[in-house]
C-alpha cells in the first residue's frame, strides 16, 4: 500500500495522541475495494486517516474529502468523531461480549478495525470483505487488516451506527465460523444476523430503517428467504423472518447458531436444540407465512408478532375473486423455490369449494390454510398430501365464508445455498358446485353404480357354480367338484385334506359333516338332528349355495 502525508485543515477536536503508533492522522494509503460496488466500477481508492480511536481507524476517499470546504469538514469530522464513541461505548462491548470477539488478524497487528468511507453505487450502505483477512500472497487484492467498508452517501445518515454494527456483525461472523469451525456461513444467515444488530442495539426506536425493510417486503414478498442475489428485496424478507424468529426463540437462536460447528438451517436447528425447543426452522417458517398474513395473537404467540413495532403488518396475497351466480374454476401452474412463502386468498363463488393442490414428486411441500367467515373468525389448518403431493379439501357452503387463504411453500433443501436456486413448481385448481348440479351428479353417479352392480350379479351368475342336488358317498361330477371347492375354501379346520377330485368319499364326507356341525342351528337344528351326517340334503344345500355368493 502507498503512503504518504497530508496536511489536514484543524481538527483538533477529534485527534487522538497515540504513543508509537503506526498510523498518523493525515496518512493518505491506497487501498483495494470492489468495483462492483464503487460508483465509478473503480476497483482503487486513495483515503486519508482522519480519525484514530481505541479500537478503529477512519479514513474518507481522499477525492470526495478534499471536495469540501473547511467547515464542512469539520461537521464531518465531528460526525466521525461520535461514531467513534458511539462504536467504542455501545457497540463494541455489547456485540463483543454477546457474540464474541472480531477475528485478530494474522497480518496487521494494529489491533484495530480500518472503517474506510468512499463513494459507493446507489443503494449500496456499505460490505465487508473476507479477502482481507488473508495476505496479499493468498489473496492478491487483500488490504491485508481487517476492514469495514461504508458509503460517504450514508455519513450523515441516522442508520450510520447501524450501518457500522452490521459490517462488524461480518467481520465477527468471519471470526466465528472461518476461522474458529472452517467452514463458511451462508450469506443468508450471515446478512440475517447482521439485519438484526441495529434492533439488539436498540437503534429501530430512533430511526425508520425498520419500516423501511417492512416496505421492502410487502413490495416484493415473494422472495425466497435463502436465495441471496443482495437486492432490497432480499433485505426485506430476511428482516421480516429473523425478527419473527428472535420475536419468539430469543436472540440466544441468532447467537448459539453463530457459536455451532454447523452453517445455514442446520446450525439454526442445533441452537433451537440446544435452548430445549422441540420445533425446527421449518416448522418456525411456516408459522412465520401463516403469521405474515394473519398476525392476529388471538389465534396464538406463533401467528403474530410479538415486538409491537410490527403490529399490524400483514401481507397482501394474491386475491382470485370467484363469480357467485354461477359454477366456475380456475388452475394455475406456479413457478416457486425453496423457502419462498406464496400467499393467495380466495373470495367469492357460491356453496362449495373445491380446493385441489399438485405439488412436484419427490419434494416437500407445506400447504397450510385459513378459512374466515365473516364475523372474521378463522380457523387455521393444513393440506395433507399423498405421497405425490397431492391434495384436495371441500369446503361445503363456502357463501358463508368471507375468504379462503392459502400459503404452499417448498420445503426440500436444507444446505448448500449460495446464489441463484433452482424453480420447481406446483399447481393449484380451485372450482365451485352449485347444490343443484352436485345434486344432479350424485343421482348420476347412483344410477352408475346400479349399472355395476346388476353387471356383477350377471357375471357371478354365470362363473360361480351351485349345487343344485343332493349328495353323499359314491356321489361324482360337477356338483362333488362345486362342494369340494367350496370347502376347500373354508379351511383346515373343515377340509384339511383339500382334495378336489370330483367323486364323494369319505374324506368329502367327513368335511360335509364338520360343516354341518359348525353351523348347526341353521343346518340340523330344524331338522331335530345334533350330529352331522354327511349327507348334502336341502338343508345343506341351501347354506353352502348362500355362503358360496
């Protein structure tokens, strides 16, 4: 890195004597930072030191610096001077003793965290770089300190503070995971937690960031929540979950997932594990769609928010207004992807509703539902699918409910998330029956079923056989071979012999009389008898050709 000096206009107010310090106020360094996100796609910019605390150092783009007047300056020096407080009194030791400590760099041995401000793209409030954490001979482009980048943009922003904690949410995560466990977070997680630090420090009762995340959401809520592509949208529904989350688990969840040898879902699931909860992020999650719509406690804490900053959001589902004067349907193919919530409200039509869902094989969707009527009293329920992932409920007399919601979501890969997912997608058929037409269909398929019906008999008229006269020892032909047959059928304990040969011995004879005996009171009692006797009289005759269809 180059280095030279600078001579500074008078800010006394904020130097910092440091005996034997590497850095002098006025060193102007050039340092590495990512075109993608500098205004001008400039992957170099010059900074000079304008501040030096206990534990950061602060440098401004030397271009955008030196564009202002000398009491400009000075405001913004004093801006740099309270974030410095701020950081060293609040910021550091709550995230520090809560979270742990940022990484000690294996280069740099200042001890301190390098914030440089410079002109960033538009929407872009700052990033952290891992790159850095290395030497410049595993990482060609590393600053080789740990780093803090932030947009001159956001200087005199009221987010400011809670831009700076959520960087440094990075550089401790990098900490956590890289270096203490090898393996790295996902971006998911890893931006969820540093979304919530400005809420653990408190800075969500001064500003409006968090009504600007809601906004966020409710514009684009159909946004995976593991897909990370880095727009608003993805800020948005992060937010929106992980306050749900701390909402009703505790920030320990945030805190013991970060501490876990595990990244993403699964190290979510070791710390609700580890703090005695029986629930998963998947059964969190899809509380959570259900909660977005709803947000009603009434119905209990885990369908509603608990912080009262979010009393009242709810999201807008995609409302399917079915015609009430006639019988109607609609179906729908939806592209969708892991852990994103769908949400579609269904109003209208007349008697009942027929709901059908057909999900991709193979994969696990959720279909929860609420069903209101109209003093908006709802009831909360699921979907059960087949193992195709088919479903289907019937809902009779839906004219009597206001609304019909409900919320599929995929629920299949728990690992491995890093940049575009890949679509999968369900389909959804909803149709109403008028009392008349489904009326009409019963007497219909009745008038089938009397048609099998009468097509069976014939058939077992024709294929199975009767005995039609008597019987006994020396008897043969098709009527011994009928009687066989059918005893054979009634098992051991009657025929175990189960010989089927046409002519009637004793072995036949000794079979009709266990049958006999066995039903006795219909077969000997009338006829004043107590014993079998072997012989295939009517009596006889009349209980096998009843039993035989």
């Amino acid at each position: 890195m180059r280095k030279v000096k600078l001579q500074l206009l008078v800010l006394l107010f904020f130097l910092l004597p440091i005996s034997g310090s590497a850095f002098d106020v006025g060193d102007v360094e050039s340092f590495n930072i990512e075109s993608s996100y500098e205004a001008k796609n400039q992957n170099e910019v010059s900074a000079v030191l304008v501040k030096i605390s206990n534990e950061l150092l602060f440098y401004i783009d030397q271009d955008w610096w030196e564009s202002l007047d000398q009491e400009n300056q000075e405001r913004v020096g004093s801006i740099i001077y309270d974030l410095g407080v701020e950081f060293e009194n609040h910021i550091y030791p709550k995230m520090t003793s809560t979270f742990g400590k940022e990484p000690v760099h294996t280069v740099d041995k200042s001890g301190r965290t390098t914030v440089i401000f410079h002109n960033m793209a538009r929407g872009v409030g700052g990033y952290f770089n891992s790159g850095d954490q290395y030497s410049v001979y595993q990482n060609t482009r590393s600053n080789e300190r740990n780093m803090i980048y932030i947009s001159t943009s956001y200087l005199e922003s009221p987010f400011l503070p809670g831009f700076l904690a959520h960087e440094f949410m990075h550089l401790i995560t990098f900490n956590q995971k890289e270096r203490r466990h090898k393996v790295v977070e996902e971006v998911w997680l890893n931006e969820a937690r540093a979304e919530y630090i400005p809420t653990f420090l408190g800075y969500e009762n001064n500003n409006d960031n968090l009504e600007r995340r809601m906004n966020s959401f409710l514009k684009d809520p159909n946004t995976s929540l593991t897909e990370w592509e880095g727009g608003e949208k993805n800020y948005g529904v992060i937010n929106m979950f992980t306050h749900y989350l701390v909402d009703h688990y505790g920030v320990e969840i945030l805190i013991d997932s970060l501490f876990s040898k595990n990244v993403g879902i699964k190290s979510i699931n070791d710390a609700l594990k580890k703090n005695g909860y029986s629930e998963t992020f998947a059964d969190i999650f899809t509380d959570w769609t259900i909660a977005i719509v709803l947000n009603d406690c009434n119905y209990g804490d885990k369908y509603c928010y608990l912080n009262p900053k979010f009393e009242g959001l709810k999201v807008l589902p995609d409302i399917r207004d079915i015609p009430s004067t006639h019988s109607s349907s609609f179906s729908q193919r939806v592209p969708t992807k892991n852990w994103l919530g769908r949400w579609y409200k269904i109003v209208g039509g007349k008697d009942d509703l027929v709901f059908e869902f057909d999900g991709e094989s193979g994969l696990n969707y959720q279909v929860p539902y609420i069903l209101c009527d109209y003093k908006d009293k709802c009831i909360i329920d699921f979907i059960e699918l087949d193992e195709n992932n088919n479903g289907k409920i019937v809902i009779e007399g839906f004219n009597d409910y206001s609304e019909f919601i409900f919320i599929p979501s995929l629920q299949s890969k728990i690992a491995g998330f890093n940049g575009k997912e890949k679509e999968y997608y369900f389909s959804y058929k909803i149709a109403t029956d008028s009392v008349a037409e489904k009326e009409k269909y019963r007497e219909f398929l009745l008038n089938e079923i009397r048609k099998l019906q009468a097509e069976i008999e014939r058939l077992q008229s024709q294929n199975v056989c009767r005995i039609e006269q008597n019987l006994s020892v020396g008897s043969s032909g098709e009527s011994v071979v009928c009687l066989q047959e059918f005893l054979k059928k009634e098992g051991s304990d009657i025929y175990p012999e189960g010989l089927v040969t046409g002519i009637f011995f004793n072995l036949t004879k000794n079979a009709v009389i266990r049958f006999q005996e066995k039903y006795a009171s219909e077969i000997l009692a009338p006829l004043g008898l107590t014993n079998g006797t072997g012989f295939v009289g009517s009596a006889t005759r009349a209980k096998i050709n009843s039993m035989i269809r």
